[in-house]
C-alpha cells in the first residue's frame, strides 16, 4: 500500500473525529451564550427580584463556562504538539489582552471618560467577547509565525 493512501485515508477519520469534538466543545459556549442573554434580560425586566436571586441568576452561565472550559482542556490535550503550541499562545494573547482592555476601561470610567455605557468595567458578555477577537487575532499571529 501506498504511504499517500494511507495518510489520506488516516486524514479522513481524524477530521471527522476532531470536527466531532470541536462541535461538542462550541456547544457548551452556545450554551453559555444563551445562558448569559437569558438571565440578562430576566435581571433587566425584574429589577423587583431581590438582589439575592440577581447574583444567583447572573452568575448561572458560569456553570456552562465551565464545561466549555472542560471541554476545552480535553480538544487541547488532543492536539497535536504544533497545534497545542499555536492554541496555548493565541489563549495567552487573549487572556493578557482582555486584561490590558479591562484595566484602559477601568481607568477611562474612573476620570468620567467616554465608557459610560460600561459605567463598572466590562459585564461578562463584553469580557467573553473582547477574549474571544483578540484568540482570533492570536490564532492568526500564531498559525503565521508557524506556517
């Protein structure tokens, strides 16, 4: 048999497997996504509920977040040593990104600058999405470096 045949027949069953799991793994952010607007807008439309199930609610897309980060761990450890390296420096990217974000936010609302619409620093939706462009960038800085 040809080393060319088998590479691609290999190819073939690994991408299904690994689309499989990347689904699953995107799943639970969906889940969370969902989450979060959900209880977003029952906090908004029920100011009257007590500040006790507000907490309660707003902090319910934690659980799916974490699934998704479980999920995530185990896509990671799944990869291979390339795509492990390429996946690690785009979260790196993204985690220290979103705190440099965090804090020109929290300094801009503390001198009354243009950030009233976050008038406490990013909510959880904002912080989710800010990581979530800047692993893009990081994924493409890093698939360049390498590639």
């Amino acid at each position: 048999m040809d080393k060319t045949e088998n590479h691609k027949s290999d190819e073939r069953c690994s991408l299904g497997h690994s689309f499989r799991k990347e689904l699953k793994f995107n799943g639970w952010l969906a889940v969370a996504t969902a989450t979060y607007l959900v209880t977003l807008y029952l906090v908004r439309v029920h100011p009257e509920w007590s500040p006790l199930v507000k907490v309660a609610l707003t902090l319910l897309p934690v659980i799916p977040g974490l699934l998704y980060f479980r999920s995530g761990m185990r896509l990671l450890r799944s990869k291979d040593e390339l795509q492990r390296r390429i996946q690690l420096e785009a979260w790196l990217f993204a985690a220290l990104g979103t705190v440099v974000v965090s804090a020109v936010v929290n300094v801009m609302n503390a001198h009354g600058m243009i950030w009233s619409q976050y008038p406490h620093g990013l909510e959880m939706g904002a912080t989710y999405l800010v990581m979530f462009v800047l692993w893009c960038i990081g994924v493409s800085l890093a698939n360049r470096r390498y590639t």
